[in-house]
C-alpha cells in the first residue's frame, strides 16, 4: 500500500471540509456520517480519522469554510454593484429567492448551520466560529440607520420558513413579503 504524499494529504482534507460545508447545510450535522462524507468524495473512513481527531472538528472546520465562502460572495457583491448600498439591495434579492431557497448546500452557512447549532451539543469553539460568522454578516448588511443583526435575523427566519415550506404557495409568499418588508424599512 503506498503512502498518500503531504500534498495529497492537504488536498483531500481540502475536499473533505469542502463537501462536509456543503453536505451539513444541507442535511445537517447528523444527517450525513462520516463514511458517506468520505464516500462522496471518494475516500475511506480511515482517511478521515487521519485528517480529523472527530466529527466535531471536522464542524468547526466546515462551518469556518462555509463563512469565508459567505464573505467571498459578500466581496463579490460589493465589487460587482460599486457601492454598498446597491450591494445589499442585490444581497436581499438573492437571499429571498427561490434559488436561494433551493439549494441549501451551497446557501448562507448562517441559515445552513443554524438548526445543529441551537440543537446539537457542540463545542465551544464550533459555536464561536459560527457566531463569528454571523457577526461579520450582520456588520455587512448594517446601515447607517440600522443594525445589522435584525436583518439578518429576519432574512435567516425567512429563508428556514420558506425551504420547510418549499412547494407550497406560502413558501413563495414568505420570500415575497419577507423582501418587501426589508426594502422598504428605513436604510435598507
């Protein structure tokens, strides 16, 4: 059996954190083990124990990506509309539509990750990188005249309301009302 070489070793790590980012958003923590992470990506469960001391880590680093991924896309709104304003408004009209709301795994990893993280037992450092993450977020959509954290507060509800409800009419409206609502508060 040959030896897998240090860069290969970082590279599959790389990819393991990648698809957990993606696989916890959207069927959650417990929703995927860790042998069917390792499969997806075409490893064995030995690989993993390798690369991570537990699961748990393995959530810590996850979540970690899945908000450097959500300040990339937030930077790319900014480059993309030239001033901040504008940026958030585009910001809303992504995060309250359908694409948005059909596909979790790639989505906000404050919605993605919010259920495991009010339900599950993890640890501390887990919970601080998650409220990291929303924090910087919410310093992102905050305005002169506003906080931030109600605002992403309510697009976080929304969007968890909308994809448990998703394939009914009132998924549509939950989005609809939701972006009317936020447009027309005071600095949005």
């Amino acid at each position: 059996m040959s030896r897998v070489s240090q860069a290969q070793a970082l590279e599959n790590r790389r990819r393991a954190v990648a698809a957990a980012s993606q696989l916890f958003r959207e069927r959650g923590v417990n929703g995927i083990s860790v042998a069917d992470l390792m499969k997806s990506i075409g490893l064995t469960t030995g690989g993993f124990y390798k690369q991570f001391s537990s699961k748990e880590a393995l959530v810590a680093e996850a979540a970690h990506a899945a908000f450097g991924d959500l300040d990339l896309l937030l930077e790319s709104f900014d480059t993309a509309h030239g001033d901040h304003d504008t940026a958030r408004g585009a910001l809303l009209d992504f995060y309250l539509s359908a694409e948005h709301r059909d596909q979790p795994g790639t989505g906000c990893p404050t919605a993605g990750f919010a259920g495991d993280m009010a339900r599950e037992p993890l640890a501390e450092e887990v919970r601080a990188t998650y409220a990291t993450g929303v924090e910087e977020f919410a310093a992102w959509m905050a305005t002169d005249a506003a906080d931030g954290l109600p605002v992403v507060a309510t697009l976080v509800g929304a969007i968890l309301l909308a994809r448990a409800t998703a394939g009914t009419e009132l998924s549509e409206k939950i989005l609809e009302s939701t972006h009317k609502a936020l447009t027309a508060a005071p600095g949005s």
